[in-house]
C-alpha cells in the first residue's frame, strides 16, 4: 500500500510519498519542499492574499502530478496555522477541490498531535517535542504517563512580519529583542514545564539550522536525523546571520534561499525556548507531522 502525505504551512509545502514495508514501518518513495509563503499577511490582516493561494495551488498541481505517478492509494492533505487564521480559507479549499483533492484545516493540538505520532518511535520517556512553524509553534511533552500538546502562536513568518522592519538588511540587536521579548512572554504566559526534559525539534527552521551547522550543499535526512545542536552553536550561527545583508544570507550553505528572510526569527524562538527550559541542547528530527499522517493511513 501507498500514501501520500501534504502539509500546507504558513511557509512552505511540502510532500511525503511512502510505501508500506510492514506493520510497523515504510518505506520514503518521494519527499519535496517547496517555499510558498502563504501565510504573507495573515498576520496583519487575518485573510489568504490571492498570489500566495495562487502559489501554493501551482505547486499542489504539481505534487497532484507525481501523486498520480506513483499511484498512491491514499492521500492526505492538511493545512496548519495560516488556514487556522484566516477568514477566507474557502479560497484555497474550492481550488483544491478542482484538482479533485480534498483539504483537511487542522487545529494546533491535531498538529502536535500529528508530531508525536511521527516522532514517536525515536523518543525517549522524558522528552519534549518543539515544532517551530511559520505561523506557530507547537509543543508536545509527557507528564506522569500522559501526553501534553500546547501550540502557541508565534512562528518564523509570523515574526518576521511583526517586528524586522526590511528582511533585506542586516537584524538589529533591538529587532532580536523584541522577538525575544515577545516569545518570552507568551511562554510565560501559556507553557507550565515543571521538569527537565530532553528536547527533540522538528519542523523547517530546525532542520535547516541542523543544515547550516553542516553547511550541507544539498540537504540529506540521514545527516540530519539526531544530530545534536547546542545552544553555544546556535549563538554563533546568530551572531553570523544577523550581520548579513538578505542577498549575503542567501548564500549560507545549507540555508534555502527562500527561507533566509526568517530564519534569524526562527532562531531566535528556538534560543528563546530553549533558554525558558533551561536546556543547553536539542536533537533534530525531521520525523514530523508528515510521518505522522503517513502512519494514520498505512497503519490504520
């Protein structure tokens, strides 16, 4: 049996085909990414602007292509924190109807709870889960025997927008802070931890942060798959980033181009995070929501 997994984020799209190996595992037949930003705005003005819609319906035209080309049984389709956001959803639902697919808007614990499910087999009992999206990052960790999901609105796009004045120059200390200042407080505000944990990160920014460290030409999951990342390293990489110019950024190896407008955000909700929980060191993943929507259906 085939499935084919697609998630529709706040930043980018991106498509996971797997092939049922046995009861409990499968095999990756294709994985693409594709940066389409459709969370431009969202932000400000709580609706989809027709050009991002319009990005993201050419590249699901595509992956419908090679969906069929590997002809997959099952398909899922979800989108994540933009789509919770906004008004006029219904724009990008009707056109994916036409490619006769179906869309699925999933709430922020679904999603977290879609990590876990992805993640689950590389985890240890005390761990906590961050997935640092565009619009959102969600937070999934145990506690006596049960599992806790909390996502919380704060993501790359999402504070690029709010506070780097032009992502075309170089980041000001006061623009780091501001982030800084903003992620501290809803943390404050909405995550209770009463425990140390080891911390697993999924999602974009984390896995190209894992790809900078490595300065990957082209990224490679085998490479990526538990590395370890320490807070000191990530200072470096901040320290190293902030200073360049957007055209500079975008020749970082292992940085996407198309990413390197938000990846200082990024960066600095993970520092933040990290710093809250008092944690000097994460493990990268890229077993995320995909994997976990690939396990519903093959295995369910």
């Amino acid at each position: 049996m085939r499935a084919a997994a697609v998630d529709i984020g706040t930043n980018s799209c991106r498509l996971l085909i797997a092939e049922k190996k046995t009861d409990e595992s499968f095999n990756i037949l294709s994985r693409k990414l594709e940066i389409t930003r459709l969370g431009e705005g969202v932000d400000q003005n709580k609706i989809l602007k027709k050009r991002a819609v319009n990005r993201v319906f050419k590249v699901l035209k595509k992956y419908k292509a090679i969906i069929d080309e590997f002809q997959v049984d099952r398909v899922r389709i979800v989108g994540t924190s933009a789509l919770r956001d906004v008004e006029n959803s219904y724009l990008l639902t009707e056109k994916i109807k036409d490619l006769g697919l179906k869309l699925e808007i999933i709430s922020g614990e679904k999603e977290a709870k879609l990590n876990y499910l992805g993640a689950v087999s590389n985890l240890e009992d005390n761990f906590l889960l961050v997935d640092i999206g565009g619009g959102s990052t969600e937070f999934i960790w145990s506690n006596s025997s049960e599992i806790n999901f909390k996502s919380l609105d704060v993501g790359c796009v999402r504070m690029t927008e709010k506070f780097i004045a032009d992502p075309n120059e170089k980041i000001s200390l006061a623009e780091i802070n501001e982030i800084q200042s903003y992620v501290d407080n809803s943390l404050s505000k909405e995550l209770e931890l009463d425990k140390k944990f080891k911390v697993k990160g999924v999602g974009g920014t984390i896995t190209t942060l894992a790809a900078v460290k490595l300065a990957l030409e082209v990224y490679d999951s085998s490479k990526i798959e538990d590395l370890k990342l320490k807070y000191s390293e990530l200072e470096k990489i901040r320290d190293r980033l902030k200073d360049l110019k957007l055209k500079e950024r975008k020749k970082v190896k292992g940085l996407q181009p198309k990413r390197a407008d938000i990846i200082v955000s990024g960066l600095i909700i993970l520092m933040t995070i990290m710093k809250y929980i008092n944690s000097q060191e994460l493990y990268v993943s890229d077993h995320d929501l995909l994997y976990g929507l690939l396990k519903e259906e093959l295995f369910n």
